[in-house]
C-alpha cells in the first residue's frame, strides 16, 4: 500500500509488473519492479522495499513552499503528505529535518506537487487502517482457469538428427498423456535457423492463441521468440540453449538447461552438504581447461569460506605423493582441474594404487557431467574409487524407467536410442510430459504448483526458480552419481 501511494500506481500495476512476487515474499531488500504511472507496461524502475520505518528516499530538492503545515499531535509523515495530495519523499526533500523524526508544533514547509501523469488511488482518510500485504495480493490475484485443451507448439529444426529424436520423444510423451485422458492439440513446425522462418511461423493465426510453445535450438531465434510469448502471454519453453537474457525479463520463460552461474552454486552448497568432513585435494591440469577454471575458483572460495581443507598436487603426481596429501581424520576428496579425458588416463592408475594400497582411508573421484560419457572406459576404476560426479541429466540402462523407456522406443521406432549424452529422446519426453502433464493439472496455476509436481523423469531433473521477481524460470536441478565400492550405482536427489 505505501509503494501505491509513494509511486501513484496501483496495486494490480505492482502485481503485474512481478508475478513472482507475493504477500509471501515481499520482504525488506527485496528488489521488486515499480511501473510508472505514463506507461504501467513497459516503463519500468527498480525500488529496494524498505522498512516501514525508513521510506524509499529519492534526491533532494530544492524547497518550493505552496504552503507551511503546523505539525498537530499524533500526526505522521504519511498523513501530512496526504493532507497536502504529495509524497512523503516531497516532503522529506522540501524539510530534510524529518529524517530524524516529527515532532509537535514544528512548521513544514508545502512543497508544490512535482508535475507527474495523475494516477487515480482511492482516497483514504489518516485515520483509516490501510489495507495488508495480504488483503491488496489477494485482491489482485487472478482467479484460476483449467485448460480444457492444451494447444502447444514445437518449434524445432528438423535437419538436426538430435530434433528428430527429441521430436519423437516428445510424440511418446504425448501418447501417454493421452492415455490417462489429457486433451491436447500438437502443432509442429519446422523452425530452421533463419529469422525469416520464425517469422512466417509466427504469423500464423493459431500461434497466438498456444498455451505452451517449446523451442528453439537456434540462439539466435530465441529473443524474437520470446517477445512473441510475452506479447501474447504464452508460456516458453526453452530446452537447448543455456545463454541469452531473455529469461532474466520474460516471466513466462522456462529455461531447461541451467546456466553455469547457478549449476556451479548448486553443485558447491550440495558438495559440502555431501561432504561436512572433507579434505580437498585438487589434481592440477598441465593443459588449461577454462571451461572448467570458473568452476574450480568458486569452488576453492567455496571451501574456504567454509573453512574445509585443500591442497593441490600435479596430474604427474605419484602415489607416494599423492599419498602425503591424505588426511586420515578426514574424507579426501580428489578433484581434477579437467574434465577431459587424458587427464582421467594419467590420473586413474596412480589412484587406483593408492586406494588398494591404504583401503582403510576414506577416499573419492569426484569429477563432471562429461564423465558419463567415458563410464564404459572405467567403470571397473570408478568404483574402486567411490566415484561422484554432478549433472542436471542422468540416467542408466539400469535404471527401470530407462529400460522401459528403450523398450518403447524401440517399438516405436524400430530402431534403437542413440549413446549420447544428453540423450535428446528422453530428454523430448521429459519436457514434454512435466510441462503438458502440469498445464492439464494446474492450468494457470502451473507457476504456483511447481514444487508439487513430483514427477519422476527418465533423464532430465527439474527445479525451477524465479530468477527475480519480474523474471522467467531457470532449471536449478542437480544430481550426483556416486559408483561405491560395493559395485552400487547411486542417483543422489537432494531435494
């Protein structure tokens, strides 16, 4: 309420402006998008919300008196501003002395209203309680609407073997929905690379009316593609590219691959989570990896601010050295500065002797998402190692929803999945099924009921978070995949 009358904007404007914002959330240092009153839409500044006793203050200026005010008993900053139809940062500018309070009989000077477009706010006596968070967030909220029928649209290059295969996962996804008695209607559209493409597809008179709409592949289809979705109020799906802005200011925006910002402080909170006791020691690259640079500097600022040991020793190390970089009172945690593979040669044998030569230290790998794709080569050293890696993607033949996911594209397709990491099939299906399978339980409510989807993915894992208030939804998930000693492969969830 006192953002309302300080910026002469409505409630539902505020509301609108952050649909991530709530009664629940709205709390002091919260950055929250304020419309202006010309134009609630499009023009926008960003306000801290403050205490209640300490009002948004803007610069100073100098002092214009329409008017002086005796200050009555019991009256506040609020009320006088009120009286005189300013704001109180009028009229804290045109009498700075009230930044250390108001007191009785003293005389304030009136400053002339400053020259704004007149917003319409509901007049209210000093006397009158104002309205709660509470009261003005529920008033504003939307009432909720089913879908009846899904209509969704796949934007994709079908030269691209991968979106073909994520084009067919996506259709068995589909079919089991339909099965359970899910109305859906599936438009798909050849998407290509050029803008031009997009465009035509764009143009067409059912776009508008889409639910949902998942792609592209193509960064540079993205940002068009999104100001569509948001002229339109159509939730976008983005499951491929992990870069561009679009997600930061578009709040129907889902982004499926996790930027690296957020994947690696994911990764370091779950770290020290799995390891309370850790002593770190990192295997230096002699080939620079700065893919992999930012990941192992946060990680070390990590540790240190946690106060966890760490040494490093060189990839040529032996294992007597590497031996005296062991700490028996704590888990020794090896991590190379790589994540390619020739590191992994060099590495892996020295380990290996040193675990079969002191088995009772307690000693693990830990290592990257890539690693998935060299498990066949060292699979018998993984586990001997206790071996972890992270990943936003995982799974395994093992794995019973694998298997029965290979099975049916088999059937299906009279052909078999192709080894890759991330497997686009599963990946097809996976957002396909989460997305269609919450927009025909929750409807406009999906944004809200988010968490409560419990559904158990074949490869992808899904974690959206509001990126800020006014913003889309980035995939936050991380999993760890632990080989133990005791020939055990483990899919850590900490959720």
């Amino acid at each position: 309420y006192r953002l309302t009358t300080t910026y002469k904007v409505s409630a539902k404007a505020i509301c609108d402006a952050n649909p991530g914002l709530s009664a629940e959330n709205f709390r002091i240092g919260q950055v929250i998008r304020i419309p202006s009153a010309a134009e609630a839409i499009d023009s926008t500044v960003e306000a801290v919300v403050a205490a209640p006793s300490e009002p948004a203050m803007q610069p100073a200026v100098k002092p214009r008196c329409k008017d002086m005010h005796k200050v009555k008993r019991r009256e506040t900053i609020f009320s006088v501003s009120r009286e005189y139809g300013i704001s109180e940062q009028e009229l804290i500018a045109a009498n700075p002395e009230l930044k250390n309070g108001m007191k009785k009989g003293q005389f304030l000077c009136i400053p002339y209203p400053s020259e704004k477009p007149t917003v319409t706010v509901p007049k209210t006596d000093a006397n009158i309680i104002p309205p709660s968070d509470s009261e003005l967030f529920r008033e504003n909220k939307e009432v909720p609407k089913s879908i009846s029928t899904i209509k969704a649209a796949l934007l994709l290059p079908f030269d691209d073997k991968r979106m073909v295969e994520y084009y067919e996962g996506f259709l068995m996804a589909v079919d089991s929905l339909k099965r359970t008695g899910v109305s859906l209607d599936l438009y798909v559209y050849d998407s290509g690379k050029d803008i031009s493409t997009l465009n035509t597809i764009l143009a067409k008179n059912e776009m508008k009316s889409m639910n949902i709409i998942i792609g592209p592949m193509h960064q540079n289809q993205i940002k068009p593609l999104s100001d569509f979705a948001e002229k339109n109020d159509i939730r976008l799906v983005i499951p491929f590219s992990k870069k561009g802005e679009e997600v930061f200011n578009n709040p129907a925006v889902y982004q499926i691959n996790t930027p690296q910002s957020y994947l690696y402080s994911e990764v370091y909170e779950h770290f020290t989570r799995q390891f309370p006791n850790a002593h770190v020691i990192f295997i230096e690259s002699a080939n620079s990896d700065k893919e992999k640079a930012e990941f192992i500097s946060g990680l070390k600022q990590e540790l240190k601010n946690k106060g966890i040991s760490m040494k490093s020793v060189s990839e040529s190390a032996t294992k007597e050295i590497l031996k005296t970089t062991l700490r028996n009172d704590k888990e020794n945690i090896f991590i190379p500065t790589s994540g390619n593979n020739v590191i992994l040669i060099k590495i892996l044998p020295q380990l290996t002797l040193l675990v079969r030569e002191n088995p009772v230290e307690k000693i693990h790998l830990f290592g990257y998402p890539e690693w998935q794709t060299y498990t066949k080569d060292y699979l018998e050293s993984f586990f001997e190692l206790d071996t972890y890696f992270y990943s936003s993607f995982y799974t395994n033949t093992l794995f019973p929803a694998a298997v029965q996911f290979t099975n049916n594209y088999h059937r299906w397709y009279s052909k078999d999945l192709v080894s890759e990491w991330p497997n686009y099939a599963m990946l097809g299906f996976d957002t396909g099924f989460f997305f269609l399978k919450g927009l025909s339980r929750y409807g406009s409510e999906l944004e809200n009921n988010l968490t409560k989807m419990n559904l158990t993915p074949i490869q992808t894992g899904f974690k959206f978070q509001r990126v800020n208030n006014w913003g889309g939804f980035i995939n936050k998930k991380v999993f760890f995949i632990r080989f133990t000693k005791n020939f055990e492969l483990v899919k850590l969830d900490f959720e």
